[in-house]
C-alpha cells in the first residue's frame, strides 16, 4: 500500500542530493546543510523519546558529545579506523544510556527531566576536566574524516552526501519504527501507561530499548559531526544545546517525524539567516519554547493547521 | 471466523482462576480483606458490593497493578502475585476499566491494534527494516482488529478517533481491545456504568458471544438486571470481606447481602 | 594529610556556598509546596537580584534601598511570569511546564545579557569586606549576613505555612487543589503568592551573594540546577529539608574540591542529584517519592 510512495519519495530524495552536490560550490551552504543533517537526525531520535515514548530527556547532548568524543579520540589520538571508532562511539553510547536509563525510566515527570538534566551536565564536566584524552575546554583537534576504499571523505561535497545519505535512511528507519507495531506500543504507552501495560506492552522495557535508541541516533550525529568539522569541544555539548535540541522537537511538533525535520531546519537556519536572531538567539529561543509549548503544545505545524481548521469551521458556521 | 475462535485445552468446570486469602491495606486501612473465591472456566461470575467495597482494588491485584500482602492468586494453577501487568496479560488475563482508559489519539481500529500486541512478535529493528514478516503480521494484525471490531458491534467505524466515539461505544471498543489480546479469563470493571436500556441489552449479549468462545468472565456491575440475568455465579463483597457467595437467586436473599446494600436495587 | 585549618576552611566556605544553596532551594521548596510545580527559573530570580541591585546601587542608589527595589522588581517579575507563562498552561502535562519553565529561564538570561552585557557587577560587601579570622581559617562578614537571611527565611517561611491561615491555605491547595477550592481557597492565587515569595526569596539571595561572586547574567544557571540538587537532597516540599540540603550540598562540594580535584567541583551536585532521585527521591526529609504508573 504505501511502499510505492516511499520508494518513489527515496529516489527523489536521493536525486536531490546528488543534484546538490554537483551544483551548489559554495562551502558555506555546506557546512550550514551538513548541521541542519546533523540537527534531524539528533531531533528525530528525541522525538522518538520525547514524542513518541512521552518521556522526557534535558540532557541528550551528553550521547551527541559521547560519540564524538569517541570517535574523534580513538581517530585522532590511537589511529583507530573511522568507521569502527562510530561503531566504538554507538556501543559507548548505549551502554551509557542502558545504564542511566534504568534507574531514571522509573522517575516520573519532573524527576526524570532533572536526572537527564543532571546527566548531561556530569557528562560535560567529564569532557572539560578529561583534558588528557579530550582536549578539556580547548577541544580535540585533529580528527580524520571518514574513509571509502582509501578515499578520504573530507570535501564539502562528501561530508554532505555521507551526512544526508543517513539522515535519509535514518527517516526512513523512523518513519517504519512509527508505523510498525513498536511504534504503536509507544503511542498506546503515551495515552496510557496502564492500558497498554494492561494490553501487554511492557512498557519499561520499551521505554528503555527507545532511551537506548534515541542515545544510538545522537551518537552517531555525534560522530559523523567530529569527522566533518575535524575538531570538537565541549562546548557543543552543553545543556543549551540540549535546550535547543528539545526546542526543535517541541517546534516541530512531538510525535510527528516530519514535524522534527521542520523544526530541526528552521532553528538550525534561522540563527544564520537573521543576524538580530543572532544576537537575540538566548532570548528567542526561550521565548519560542514557551510560546510554543503554552499556546501550541501540538507544535508549530499542527498548531497552526488546527487554528486554520477551527476558523474553516468557525467560518462555515455563519453561513 | 477463526481468526477469533480459540480452543479450549482445559475441560469446563476446572478452576481457572482462584484467589486464596488476598488481602491487602492501604496505610493501614484494610481495603481487601482475606478473600477467596474460583471462577470456573466457562463461568460467567459477577463481582458486586456498595461503592468502596474493594471491587476495583481486586481487579488490580489480578491483573498486576496491585500485589496483595497475603494470600495467592492463581491462574490455572500458576501463581499471578507479584507478576508484572503486562505479564499477567501474555499468561491470558485481560480487563477493560472502571473509566475509559482508551488511547485517545489513536484510531479505534489501532486501539484493538494494540491489543494484538501481546500476540505478535515484531520488534525494534524487524518492524525499522520492514521485513516481509513483519509486513504479514501487520496485515494480519489488522485484520484480526478488524474481526474484533465487527465481533463487538463496531464494524465500520475503525477509522474514528477513539476520543470522539460516544461513551457507549468507547466501553465496547475497550472490550474488543481486550478481547484482541486473546484472553482465557476477561475482567469487566463496570462495563455497562453510563449506558442506556438498550446498549445495556446488546452489551449483555455481547456478554453472552464473549462466553460462546470460551473465555471466561469476570464482572463488576451495579446494574442488578444485567447482573442478574447474565451471571452464573455471584460474589458479594462488603469492606473488602466476602459477605456471600453463588447463584444469583441464593445471593438475591441472602439477608447479608440485603443489609449491606440498604434495600436498594434488589427489585425483582 | 590535610590541617586542621584547611579543613576548618573548606568547612566555612562549604557552609557560606551551602547557604547560598539553602535560599535558591528554599525557593524551589516553596513553590512546589504550594503548586507542586519545579520552577526552573528560579536561579534567573537570584541572578535579576544581583545584577538589578547592582545596576541601581551604580546609579547611585544607597545599598539598603537598592536592596529593597531591586527585591521588589524582581517579585513584580516572578508574578508577571507566573500570570503569563505558569497560570495559562496550569492543567499542561508537567514536561510541558518544566519546558515552559526552562524556556522563561533561558529567556530572562537572554533579556538580562541584552540589557547588562557579560560583564560582572559588583557589590560592596554589607558591613565591611575584613575576613573574620577563626582557629586560622577566615569567613568573610558577608557570609555571616547569607547565613542570617537564610535562618530569616526559613524561620518566618515555617511560620507563615504552619501557624498564619493563609499558609496553611497554601499547603492544602497544594495537596489537593480541588478540595481546596471546595472549602473557598483560592488556588491560583496561592500559586501566585508563592511565585512572589520565591522570587522575593531569590532576588534577596541574589543581593547577598553579590558582593562574593559578583554579579552576572549566566549565574542563574549553575546556582539554579545547584540549588535545584539540594532541594531534591533535603526533600522537596519541605524548608527544613531545603536548608539541610543546601549546607550539606555546599560543604560536600567544598570538601571534594579541596581534597579531590576543584575541576569536578561542579559535577558534585548532580552527582548526588542522580543518587538521590535514584535511591531514595523523598530526599533526607521529604513526602513519599513518586514512581512511574
């Protein structure tokens, strides 16, 4: 039913993307696509928590860090190949998160929200004060860029096509967990916990197996992030970045996987295109997120198309 | 439809739940006090008592939301106490609730869906990758949703959001989200609570249908008609003690059960 | 093998940061006794204190008087938000009043870095800036005045919530809000005078720790999520358990820092945040943790 859509809609996709890195020359196009890449896939994983599982994470740039640092450490300082060092970052990553998730998927509400707040915090102090192995606030330099058959992946052009080659598999994988029968034990779970524990969800474990998930997702834009920009520090794993992350989310509307790629965009773009935005971006995006979260808790697109729908009907109901 | 039929492996009349001396309080205040009773595979046995009797409370120790401090429960033969709820689901047990615990921003269709879970099998990175499986077991998930949609009364209407159906209709499709999960024994928390004479008559038909397929039934009501004239058996419970129990005409006069319920409700 | 007068230090400077902590927690405290709401920007009360008491007492305000605007801006401020942001949103699922929450506060930092810039403010100490010399380790005078306010606020805080009517009314429209309104209580006005209270609470907090760690706009953050740990420490929802947990976090956190590394300094308090909402969420003198489902 719908497979020939989505088939149709990958092979656009994937034209698309060869289109652009054929055409497009300027670097900074590049580097502003290649974050916003980098910002889907990470939303799109906190989605799937935050969204879809109803839990909430404050501190999901801590696995964003933890697979860069992973990654760029094992390249940069043992010479470990790129590819297995994302795969060392992923393992790292999970096993972080198995570990702290257990114990804070059983906290309700705002608990859950002040441990990941917590965690992430810890893990960043840990990136700062590691300075032997990390760089400590200075950052680590020196991290190669991935490798195929020899080649080394370090132009514009190569970085964006291996960064949206996953951001596209990565919605597509999305887009099937949502549909599939896991994804609907999810949104039975965010409706209520008790009926669908009650229908055989087990719900803690599910849960946790989407902690773990969406800790995979972050940290493997973490390490394709290190090998893009050749350099990290701590300070792009803080808890303002974990704000943003969740003020994409809430943007674009939770439990809506296209909604993240919105959200991810705009608030990606929208800091560089408007430079008073620039200036203004703490205060704007405090405000956004309260806004948003009062008048549109839907998020922005669903929000506004429900607002159009109630005037259609409003409007239908003079006549 | 044998998408829905189930063969029974137990003969009739064998015990097929049995609580044994449950107890449990809830800061010192005892709200289920040494209770035993059977229900009978087949049966279909009523649970009724004054508000507060501690009717709910068992429901959730059976079905794992609660543990009792004393005494066992057992589900043919195998001990329930303790386990998790949706545990106590894959051994066969499953409920609908006092209020509508529907998903709300799921279709009634994905509703009963949902209750398919526990008999399927895709996971994480089966259902991710889509594989061919998996797509047979949605397909198949669906139309087993589908039967049991048509099988409550609710053929036709998958498609609406659970939230909008009216109440009436909200409490069966609770019933045949349950009944998706393929269960030996139903619990029923007040399924006719807010409906009128008539949907109270096809609910006791329903009632009737859910027995013909074997699944046994475990009901909380204060409708006394239905009661009565659906029940096998009853149990009456007053301050969280069994004050009565078997068939409905026995209960009917018993002078216990007359005083605990104040007279009301017990018109022929 | 450290002296005794090292200890001695950490000791004091454990107790005056662990006082600091005391008051933010305070405030948290408060709040969630009345509304069971976790008010994240609690910290960005204590940094408006600081850098609006700063800016006045530099525009040649005497300091008492600056305290005293700078305190009562900034309870004009807390009840604004709490009009705008918490009481629009008062039946929102709590994640989205915790977002709500942090939103306001990355939004006042935002407001305050635009008007004051990055730079520190300073005050001048209250009664003098001469370290008082005790067994060779020193306490600045300024911490004497902290710990002071801090006894101030929990005492009359106590007070008012257990003896005066409307404290009492307070804590009931926490506990259940609906009973509450049934016998008259106004809920919402509870909800707002605990926002003044604690915003109160914070700014003061925030003039009194000027004058040691400078005023700045991104001091919120830290002091907030710290003082945030100590309230979960000490148990939510109750003051004593506030000031417990603020002078035991301040000393802990000085005592790593001296004798195991001062790089991991601020890692202590979520440290034992995790441990605490792990272990034992009620904290030292808390009500009963909540679990999932």
């Amino acid at each position: 039913m719908r497979r020939a859509p989505r088939l149709i809609g990958l092979a656009l996709a994937l034209a698309t993307l060869a289109a652009f890195s054929l055409a497009v020359r300027n670097t900074y196009y590049y580097t502003l696509v290649n974050q916003i890449g980098i910002n889907i896939i990470l939303v799109v994983g906190l989605n799937l928590l935050i969204g879809y599982a109803g839990q909430i994470s404050l501190g999901h740039a801590a696995f964003f860090g933890l697979g860069a640092y992973a990654s760029g450490i094992l390249t940069a300082t043992y010479q470990v190949d790129p590819w297995l060092a994302l795969v060392a970052g992923l393992l790292l990553s999970g096993a972080v998160a198995l570990l702290i998730g257990i114990p804070a998927l059983k906290l309700k509400g705002y608990y859950l929200a002040m441990a990941s707040l917590g965690f992430g915090i810890i893990v960043y102090i840990i990136f700062t004060q590691l300075s032997s192995l990390t760089g400590g606030p200075s950052g680590l330099i020196g991290i190669p860029s991935l490798k195929i058959a020899g080649h080394s992946l370090n132009s514009p052009q190569a970085n964006f096509l291996v960064i949206w080659l996953t951001v596209t598999l990565i919605l597509l994988l999305s887009l099937n967990i949502v549909d599939s029968r896991v994804g609907r034990a999810l949104r039975a779970i965010h409706d209520s916990d008790i009926a669908a524990q009650a229908m055989g969800v087990n719900a803690p474990r599910l849960k946790l197996l989407i902690f773990v998930v969406s800790a995979l997702y972050a940290s493997l834009a973490g390490s394709l992030f290190a090998y893009a920009s050749n350099f990290i520090a701590p300070s792009s794993f803080g808890v303002m970045f974990s704000i943003k992350l969740v003020t994409m989310v809430v943007v674009g509307g939770m439990a809506s996987i296209w909604g993240s790629l919105f959200g991810a965009a705009v608030l990606t773009v929208l800091p560089e295109f408007l430079a008073f935005f620039h200036d203004y971006e703490i205060v704007i995006f405090g405000l956004i997120l309260m806004l948003v979260m009062i008048f549109l808790p839907r998020g922005l697109v669903r929000g506004l198309l429900d607002l159009w729908e109630y005037r259609q009907w409003k409007q239908s109901g003079k006549s | 439809m044998e998408a829905v039929g189930k063969i029974l492996n137990t003969a009739p009349q064998d015990p097929l739940l049995t609580l044994h001396h449950v107890s449990l309080s809830f800061g010192g205040l005892l709200a289920v006090k040494d209770v035993s009773f059977t229900v009978t595979v087949g049966q279909i046995k009523a649970l009724i008592g004054p508000n507060g009797a501690g009717k709910t409370t068992l429901f959730n120790l059976i079905t794992g939301i609660l543990t009792p401090e004393q005494g066992a429960i057992l589900f043919q033969g195998q001990p329930l106490q303790g386990m998790a709820p949706h545990a106590i689901a894959a051994r066969g047990v499953s409920r609908t609730f006092q209020i509508v615990q529907l998903f709300n921003h799921m279709t009634a269709l994905e509703n009963v869906m949902v209750g398919r879970h526990v008999r399927t099998r895709a996971g994480l990175v089966a259902g991710g990758l889509r594989l061919p499986w998996t797509r047979r077991e949605e397909a198949a998930i669906r139309d087993q949703a589908d039967a049991w949609l048509a099988f409550v009364g609710l053929g036709g209407r998958g498609a609406e959001r659970a939230a909008n159906l009216p109440l009436g209709h909200q409490r069966l499709l609770e019933i045949a989200r349950a009944l998706a999960t393929e269960p030996r024994l139903l619990l029923l928390d007040e399924p006719a609570a807010g409906l009128d004479p008539v949907e109270t008559d096809r609910l006791m038909e329903l009632i009737f249908a859910i027995r013909e397929r074997g699944i046994s039934i475990l009901l909380v009501e204060h409708d006394m008609s239905l009661t009565m004239e659906v029940a096998d058996d009853i149990v009456v419970l007053d301050y969280g003690s069994v004050i009565a129990e078997g068939p409905p005409r026995e209960v009917q006069r018993n002078p216990a059960v007359i005083a605990a319920y104040l007279g009301t409700d017990w018109a022929q | 093998m450290e002296h005794v007068t090292d200890l001695l230090q950490y000791l004091f400077s454990g107790l005056t940061t662990g006082a600091i902590y005391a008051l933010i927690a305070l405030g948290f405290s408060t709040i969630f006794t009345a509304s069971a709401i976790i008010n994240l920007a609690q910290g960005e009360f204590v940094m408006l204190g600081a850098l609006a008491a700063a800016g006045l007492h530099r525009g040649g305000l005497s300091l008492p008087l600056a305290f005293l605007l700078a305190v009562a801006g900034v309870t004009l401020i807390g009840l604004i938000f709490e009009r705008l942001a918490i009481r629009p949103a008062r039946d929102a699922s709590p994640i989205s009043l915790i977002i709500i929450t942090v939103g306001a506060a990355v939004f006042l930092q935002g407001l305050a870095m635009l008007w004051w810039g990055k730079d520190a403010y300073t005050l001048p100490p209250f009664t003098g800036a001469r370290p008082l010399s005790f067994m060779g380790a020193t306490l600045l005078p300024q911490s004497l005045w902290i710990m002071g306010l801090t006894l101030l606020q929990v005492l009359s805080l106590e007070v008012f919530l257990r003896f005066s009517l409307k404290g009492k009314a307070m804590r009931a429209a926490a506990f259940n809000p609906v009973a509450a309104r049934l016998v008259g209580i106004r809920v919402t006005h509870m909800v707002q005078l605990s926002f003044g209270f604690s915003a109160a609470m914070g700014a003061a907090a925030g003039v009194m720790i000027a004058p040691i760690t400078m005023g700045v706009y991104d001091m919120g953050t830290m002091l907030g999520l710290k003082g945030f740990c100590a309230a979960v420490l000490g148990g939510l929802g109750s003051s004593g358990g506030a000031v417990l947990g603020g002078l035991l976090l301040g000393v802990v956190e000085a005592f790593t820092s001296g004798l195991i590394s001062s790089g991991y300094r601020d890692a202590v308090a979520f440290v034992i945040l995790l441990l605490v909402l792990f272990f034992s969420p009620q904290g030292l003198l808390g009500r009963r943790p909540q679990r999932s489902s």
